[in-house]
C-alpha cells in the first residue's frame, strides 16, 4: 500500500509473470503495460537510472530470464486488465443469491471423484446415463446396425463378441465396462499406493475396461506429481540370478530399510510368489529381528532358506543359533555388491518411492495401502499377483464388489427370508436394513 506508482506497476507484472511461469517459460510472449516508464526499465535495452530503487532492480532481473516484447497502451484501451485490477469491489457485501452460489461452487470443487462411493447400484445408474454404453447395450439386443462406421462405436463394434449385459452392466470378458463419468474415479483407486504404469496395467487387466485405457493409465501415472518427484534416477543394478524355488515361501529374501519415517524397516519377500512383509521395528538388534521373524513365521510357517546381506544383526552369533535350531539355511550377499540380494533391495527402493508418494499423514495407513496394492497386482516376472501366487486367488477389493453377481443376489434374498420367518416365529420386531 505504500508503494510508489512505478512500484506497483512493476509487482503487477513479476505478479503476473510468476503466475504464469508455466505456460510462459521457455516461450516468446507479449507484455503489455500502461505504464510508459516501464518499457525503459524491464524492456529488452534496460536504462537503469542511477537513483532507481534496487526493488525495481531486483524484478527487472528476475522478469529479464524470460523471452518477451514489451508494449506500452493506454489506460482507457487496456480495458482488460483495469477492469481484473478494479473488480470485484472488496467494499461491497455479496447479495443472498451470490452467496449461495459461491457455497455451491466451493463444494463442488472440493468434492473429488475418490469420494464416491463405488457400488454396484452406483454403476448401474452411470451406465445407465451413459448415452454410448447405452447405445452399445441396445446394439447387442437388437444387432450392430452401422455401428463400425461411427468412430465413438468403433472400440465397441471390434470387441462385440466379447461383449455382455448383466444385470444392467456392461461386462467384456468378466471385466467392468466402465462409464465415462466414473473413469477418473477408478483410475485413481487403481493408483493407490501409487503403482508404476506396468502394475497399474496388469490390474486393470483383472478387473475393468474402456476403450484407450492403456493410453489413459499412462498419461494419469506421468500426471501424478508425487510420482515423478520420487522416480529414481539412477539406472537399476543387474539383479543376481537364483534358480526358480519349486514352492512357495522356500526362500524369503530379507534386508533393512531406514531410518526412513522415523523407523527402520524390516523388509521380507518371498523368492516364488513375491509375496511382502514390512514390519516397522524401533530397535534393529538381533533379538527384536528373531521376535518379528517369528512372529511372520506363525502365520507363513519356515522357510528353508533365508537370503540377506552382511549386516550385523545378520551375522552375528544370536542370529546364526536361530537358524540353527529352526533348520533353517541362511546365505549372506558378497559383500559390497547389493545385486546378489537384488529381490529385497529392489523391495527396499518400491518401498520408498512409493510410500514418499502417497499423500497421508497416518504411517500405518500408508504402508497398508501399499502392501494391499503390491499383494494384489500381477508381478512382472510371474504374470500373477503375489496373492494369487501365495494363496492361490486374488484378494477381494472394491472392484470385486461391484462385479454383478446373481449368486449373491440370491443368497441375499435367502438370508433376508430368512431373518424374517425366524422374526415372526418369536413374535419379534426386526428392523433389518439391506444397502
């Protein structure tokens, strides 16, 4: 406010230019001012008086990194920005029907498509909205009249054989047909945990599908800011190659990773069905390793081979008996040379990136997040998902709910008879509500 008028001028465009960094950077553009003084001042020949403030020195130096003409126009013809400088009027008390409006837009900016609540209700009624998945439905009762020539059919009329209406939703093979309006929304829950593109992919592959879905889980990956701030940079170390495990859970691979989060890390994986374990632990000696092995190990049972590096909780004496008694083989990695236990320390990196990437406050919520999404995408080496590898089929999600399935239904309706022959047989009320 105590700014001279040369001074305020100038803030108005280092405001502006700021604010645009990203579409003006790297590109040639127009300034214009109203301001005379300032083509002299911040045009390509800066003529710096002497007496000049060294604020005004500062912001010609700073607006001098980009490529720009400077122009000089009238007050009363640079209509557009007197009037973005002089409206609204911040004096004036917006009306009644203004402000509804405003609380209107507020709330529709800050509801995201993840706050929907994904049902199977929910997604009859989008499909049902839809006007080219409702097209499609009509097309599979009544025949695929033209549909090839039209370009928003094409996708639709190269799959028609695989193609199916159940309970008023379109499927492709077992896999949801996802409406245009709910599409955001189910690209964001298959990021959770932020995945790569690969793993984005291949669980998509098990459960939904619309036409350029690849192309779309692409450009949502390289759009996610958390994502590309935590890529690795340097090139991935050549993974030591170990011969293929004949079952499950025979030989685990296992590594620290920390202090990371304030915690260290104990990182498990299992060498065949790529199954993970990540125990937070706040002392890494010997005796706290061995209580949270055991304590995996009660639900897993003993593998017969444990593969880690040289580090001290690894190679002591304690850890050596433990071993022993369990008939259990532990190797040790060459020292110096982290690829010869390339399984966990890749782990240790996926581990990282990823929880750095989510954007949660709440630690246990993030490294859940994370294990449920590693668990249930398809590893790349084995084309299933550690899940499917370990227990033999996928873990249930919100995705699997929302499959249309008769079975269910009936078994509602039978449950939902039931509750209430045995509520009327004991003459008592039952409130019972179904969602």
């Amino acid at each position: 406010m105590k700014y001279s008028v040369i001074d305020r001028e100038a803030l108005a465009i280092v405001f502006g230019i700021k604010k645009f960094d990203q579409y003006l950077r790297g590109t040639k553009f127009n300034l214009v001012t109203d301001h005379k003084p300032l083509i002299h001042i911040m045009g390509a020949r800066r003529n710096l008086p002497k007496l000049a403030n060294n604020r005004l020195v500062r912001w010609a130096l700073v607006v001098g990194s980009y490529q720009y003409d400077i122009y000089y126009r009238k007050g009363e013809n640079n209509t557009l920005a007197d009037c973005l400088s002089r409206l609204p009027n911040p004096e004036t008390e917006p009306s009644e029907t203004e402000g509804l409006v405003h609380k209107i837009d507020l709330r529709l900016l800050s509801t995201r498509m993840t706050d929907l609540n994904l049902s199977e209700q929910l997604l009859m009624k989008t499909t049902a909205k839809d006007h080219i998945l409702t097209k499609v439905c009509q097309n599979l009762k009544t025949g695929w009249r033209e549909s090839e020539y039209n370009p928003e059919m094409k996708p639709f009329y190269r799959n028609r054989t695989e193609l199916s209406v159940e309970n008023k939703i379109l499927m492709r093979q077992g896999r949801i047909v996802i409406p245009t309006a709910l599409r955001k929304a189910i690209l964001t829950y298959l990021h959770r945990g932020h995945p790569g593109i690969s793993a984005m992919k291949a669980l998509s592959r098990y459960y939904v599908w619309w036409p350029n879905l690849d192309e779309d889980i692409e450009l949502f990956v390289k759009k996610c800011t958390r994502c590309q701030q935590n890529r690795p940079c340097n090139p991935e170390l050549p993974v030591f190659s170990w011969s293929i495990p004949e079952e499950v859970w025979e030989r685990i691979h296992i590594d620290f990773a920390g202090p990371f989060e304030g915690s260290y890390w104990l990182v498990l994986c299992d060498a065949l069905s790529k199954w993970v374990e990540i125990r937070p632990m706040k002392h890494i000696n010997t005796r706290s390793l061995c209580l949270t092995l055991d304590n995996i190990f009660c639900t897993f049972g003993l593998p017969k081979m444990i593969i880690s590096d040289n580090g001290p909780q690894f190679t002591s004496y304690e850890f050596k008996e433990y071993c022993t008694k369990q008939s259990i083989l532990h190797v040790t990695s060459s020292p110096y040379h982290p690829r010869t236990n390339g399984l966990a320390e890749r782990l240790v990196r996926t581990f990282k990136n990823r929880m750095a990437s989510v954007d949660n406050t709440n630690l246990e919520r993030r490294l859940l997040e994370f294990l449920f999404t590693y668990r249930n995408t398809p590893h790349s080496s084995t084309g299933k998902s550690p899940a499917e590898m370990m227990f033999g089929r996928q873990l249930n999600c919100i995705l699997s709910n929302i499959r249309p399935d008769k079975r269910r239904l009936m078994q509602y309706l039978q449950v939902k008879e039931n509750i209430i022959m045995i509520g009327s047989k004991n003459d008592n009320v039952f409130e019972v509500y179904f969602k």
